[in-house]
C-alpha cells in the first residue's frame, strides 16, 4: 500500500502543477475548482495501474461512481467559471494577501495545497482500488444510494442555481425554492454524501476501516472551514433577504423548511 500511497501523491502533484500552469495562461486561480473533480479520476487511474492483479467488477464500479460524479462537477465549474469574468472572492482575498509574486506562491498556498487534500480525501479510493476483498455487500448497496442521493442534491441544485442567476430579476436575491428551501446549500451537502458513500463502497472493498478520516476531513472542510462558513461570512451584507432565509431553512442537512426556525 505504501507505493500506491506514493505514486498518487505524486501524481496528485504533479497534477495541480498543471492547474497551476493553466491559471498563468488564464490569470484565474479559480480554475483549480474545475480541476478538482478529475483529480479523483487520476487518483482512480493510477490505483488501477500499479494493482499486482487484473481489475475487478468491485474496481469497474468504484471507478465508475467517481468518474461521473467527476465529469458532471467538472463541466459545470468549467462552465460558470468561463462564463463569469470575476475571480472568485475566496481567490480573490488571497490573492491581495499574499501580493507580491502570488503567481510563484500560489503553487504551494493554493495549488499544492489542494493537490494534498485531494490525495488525503481520496485516499479511500486508492485503498479499495488496491485490494480485493468482498467484505460486506449491504454496505456496497447503502454506499451507491448515498452516493446516488449526493449526486442527486449536487446536480439539481447547481442547476436551480444557475438558473435562478440567470434571471437579471434576480439579481441580489435569495434563492429559496427547491432543494434550496431544504437546505442553504445543496450542493455541499451532496458532496459530502458523495464522499460518504465513496468510502462505503471503498470499505465494501477491503479498504480499512479507519479511512472514513478521509470523508470526515471533507465534510469538516463542507461544514466549518471553506464550505459553508466561509462562503456565510458576508452574504448577509450582500443580501438583506438572506437573514429571514437563515432562520427558515436549514444550514446544512435537509430538513422541511419551517417558519420561525432558529438558524444553526
């Protein structure tokens, strides 16, 4: 296990060094977003490629959940980030504190950092790649519908999104209709169950228990560092709307929208 942890380190590195490269061409650092998604894929590639033995169906599967759950994410960040002439704000403050040369030091800050959290969230992926054993396929069968039930939240809701800012009527307001009525941020929470049922499928694989760390780093970075609470931070100037929103609909896990809820 020690090479396949090594050789997907590398190749996660080596990976983000050519995000980095295009956001010099580009002049956006923002473009690692839309990298993101296919980093699994490379993860999921060299996993298969060192295995000592011929992939399985167990492996065929695995591999297909991450390599569409990859595509749709990264077509759509592709997208919204070539139709939007902005840099995202989260780049954006980064940038102005780290000037001057941010250009050399967003490799490590920005790019190499993501490359590592990349390799550590997928790590998952490159233990149940690595290994064939059929440990418990209930657990196998839970993981695809939660994973199905990721896909699902992140899918509509960037397209509700989406759609909603499309409409210059809409500008400067709420979203607060579908998905988005159950929860303030759809997409985030179908990642984190995309991330779940990865592992649990991983799990159902032969990789060790104890790599359920990898989707608990994720989730805590959905939930408390560059998830929710960091894109929460100023909305509400932003928005006026956007503090009755708080108190009626969930931050996170789906819920029934209700009157008077307190926000948490």
């Amino acid at each position: 296990m020690g090479e396949a942890l090594i050789w997907t380190l590398a190749a996660a590195s080596l990976y983000v060094t050519l995000a980095w490269l295009t956001s010099l061409i580009t002049k956006r650092i923002s473009v690692i977003d839309a990298f993101w998604g296919p980093g699994f894929v490379v993860i999921t590639a060299i996993s298969l490629l060192i295995r000592k033995t011929a992939a399985s169906s167990s492996d065929m599967l695995l591999t297909t959940l991450v390599v569409i759950w990859a595509s749709r994410l990264a077509l759509h960040l592709a997208i919204r980030i070539w139709n939007d002439p902005h840099e995202d704000r989260r780049y954006a403050a980064i940038r102005a504190k780290h000037e001057p040369n941010f250009w050399l030091k967003s490799l490590v800050i920005v790019f190499q950092l993501q490359g590592v959290i990349m390799w550590l969230v997928g790590m998952p992926l490159t233990f149940g790649l690595s290994v064939d054993e059929d440990r418990f396929l209930p657990l196998r069968y839970l993981g695809i519908a939660v994973w199905a039930i990721g896909v699902f939240f992140e899918a509509v809701g960037d397209f509700q999104l989406a759609r909603f800012r499309k409409d210059p009527a809409n500008q400067g307001k709420v979203l607060s209709t579908g998905l988005w009525a159950w929860t303030r941020h759809p997409n985030y929470f179908g990642d984190f169950a995309v991330w779940w049922g990865l592992w649990m499928v991983s799990a159902s694989t032969g990789a060790p228990l104890w790599t359920a760390i990898s989707p608990a780093v994720m989730s805590l970075f959905l939930m408390k560092v560059s998830g929710v609470t960091l894109l929460e931070r100023d909305i509400q100037e932003r928005r006026p709307e956007y503090a009755d929103y708080v108190r009626r609909t969930s931050a996170f896990f789906p819920r029934p929208p209700r009157e008077g809820r307190i926000a948490e």
